[in-house]
C-alpha cells in the first residue's frame, strides 16, 4: 500500500465530548479519502474518547498513549504518521470541507514551503461564528525580511499543515511543553524553509471553558495564566536553544525584536496576576513604538507614546480612561488596521491539551 498523500494528527486529552466531531470534520473533507489517513493520538484520556472512537473502525487510526502534553502527542504522532504532508487538527476544533483540498493545491504551487497556515472562525458552537481579527497574511522567507517577521502571527494548531522535509529539521519538540508546542514549531519553522499564508477562513477554533488563552467570558483562573507562563518560560529558552545551535544570533536587532513578543506577553500575563507599578507599566508600553515603529502609522506612533506616558499618570487601573478619551475622538487617533500584528493584541498560538 503506497503512503498518503496527507496524515491528519489530531491530538486530544480527555476531549472525548468533542472528538466526534473533529474526526466527522475530516471524514467530510473535499478530498480523496485514499490520500490521506486520520491518526488519532490519545495522550492518556481517563474519558470516554476510547469508547467515542470504536464506531469509525478503520476509517481512523487510533493510538493511545501514557498522559505526557502536547508536545509529546506531537511527536509520536509526527513518528507514526506516513503523509508527506503532516496537517494538525485540535480535538476540539473542526475543519471546514474544502480544508485538505486548498492546502494541498497551495503547497503544489508552492513547492518550497515549508508550511502553509490559514483563518480560523472563533467559534462558540451552534451556527454563530466571529472572524479572528489578528491573522496577518506573511508569506515568503520570512527571517529575511523585517516587517514580514515582526508581522508573522502565532496562530492555532488546526490552522498549520507541514510538508515532513521542513518539519524534520525542527523536531523533536521539547516533550516539556505539556502546551505550546504548535508554537514551538511555528515558531521556528521559518528559519529552515520559506512559509505561505492563505487567508481563506478553513477551520473553526472553539472557545471553551477550558482554552489556555480564550474564554466564554470573564478572566482566566489564575492556574490558568501560571500554567501558560510556565509552559511560555520554557517555550522561549528552547527556541532561543534550537537558534543558538542552528547557527543564528540571537543579538541582531530584527532577532531580539522577533523574540521580544514572548517578552511582551509574559509581562502582561504577569499584570493580571499583580497589579504593575505606573513605573513598570510604562517600561512595557513605552518598548512598542521602540520595536514595532516601523509598521505604526506617525498616529499609532504617536499615540502608543502617548499611551505609555498615560500609564505612568493615570496607571494600570485607569489607563483605560485614556482609550475612552480616544474613543471619542477617533478622528485626531484613528488605529490603522496594521494595529492587531502587534504582540499586545496579537493572537498567540492556542495550545491546547
């Protein structure tokens, strides 16, 4: 039997009240069903996702394993699968049907890529859905070139499929990101192969009570933030680690500023668990202008200072008053559109496991 064109990974732990769903998505996928196969890898479910799974017989490929995160899952099944092309699916995310299909054509027409990402649909259940408005489309070698690589999003696990020859060169994912690993490798993708963004809405990333980084309403429990930040102090030693050994350093100025997005959302992690002094809010605010000038209009430049200085004023609680100020006079400080690349209203990578 010849190998697939295509392995679906999808990753799940105790998902089992999504699962179906996820796996149905794939199964009605716009695409021949002899060129790709569906690898299901359990990390040590104590629900019914075993049970659930029985129905689809060998439709599906299913494989359990001792509980070890994301990262883990990610590696036994990036070991196990057999398709040229690895696309990553979260058990409790969907895929539109004509998914498979678009990103195949994309990589036939771009044979160099390494990765092909896409839009995502927030998405509650039911049939209401919202746009992710911070996808930004960054195609090309991205390291080259400084705007596309402060630009470049972090995006979620069901939107990436990698062609295996890029993907090689950056596994194994350090199995101590129990969460994050999609991160990790979108991460470093870029410096071993060009990528393409196709801006076409292909998955549905479901918000839950459970997401690391969305929530129904409210804020996060606070297990919630010192878990991410554990898991995000890791995520950025070993890419800086895998930069180190690959050769790059780490003190070229379009380097530290691609990093210093880690940076930026540990602080603001941080914030949510005790309050900054005006002093310390200001140091945050006041490095974006510095690093991301280069992509602000003159009036986001000018009013991210004014933002930084306003924090030392009116502080943490109150800088909120600032942004109603401006609110009501969107005319002098329009935000251009450019505004949600970002890192303090950019959409991390949502890791979830």
């Amino acid at each position: 039997m010849s190998a697939p064109l295509v392995t679906v990974l999808i990753d799940t732990y105790n998902y089992g009240r999504y699962i179906e769903e996820a796996v149905e998505s794939v199964l009605a996928q716009d695409f021949p069903r002899e060129e790709r196969e569906i690898l299901v890898v359990d990390d040590g479910s104590t629900d019914d996702t075993a049970e659930r799974l029985k129905k689809y017989g060998d439709a599906i490929r299913y494989i359990r394993k001792p509980n070890g995160g994301q990262a883990s899952a990610f590696n036994f099944g990036f070991a196990e699968g057999r398709g040229d092309i690895i696309a990553t699916l979260d058990a409790d995310d969907l895929w539109l049907p004509e998914k498979l299909r678009r990103v195949c054509e994309t990589f036939e027409k771009n044979p160099e890529a390494g990765m092909v990402y896409h839009r995502a649909h927030m998405w509650r259940g039911g049939e209401e859905v919202q746009v992710d408005s911070h996808f930004a489309e960054v195609s090309g070698r991205v390291p080259e070139n400084r705007v596309s690589l402060l630009c470049y999003p972090m995006v979620a696990t069901s939107c990436l499929a990698f062609r295996r020859g890029a993907l090689d060169k950056v596994l194994p994912v350090p199995e101590a990101l129990r969460t994050q690993a999609d991160a990790y490798l979108m991460a470093l993708i870029i410096f071993v192969a060009p990528v393409t963004a196709l801006p076409e809405f292909l998955a549905k990333y479901r918000i839950h009570d459970t997401n690391l980084f969305h929530m129904r309403e409210g804020k996060p429990a606070r297990e919630r933030i010192e878990h991410r930040m554990a898991m995000r102090a890791v995520l950025s030693a070993e890419i800086r680690a895998w930069l180190v050994r690959n050769g790059r350093d780490l003190a070229s100025p379009d380097l530290k500023a691609y990093l210093k997005q880690w940076t930026k959302a540990q602080e603001l992690d941080s914030f949510a668990l005790r309050k900054p002094s005006r002093w310390n809010y200001f140091r945050h605010l006041i490095e974006y202008p510095r690093i991301y000038g280069s992509l602000m209009s003159p009036r986001h430049h000018l009013y991210s200072y004014i933002r930084a200085f306003g924090a030392l004023l009116l502080g943490y609680d109150r800088l909120y008053l600032l942004e109603d100020f401006r609110k009501g006079y969107k005319g002098i400080f329009n935000r251009p559109a450019r505004e949600s690349v970002f890192p303090e209203g950019k959409k991390e990578a949502a890791a979830k496991n």
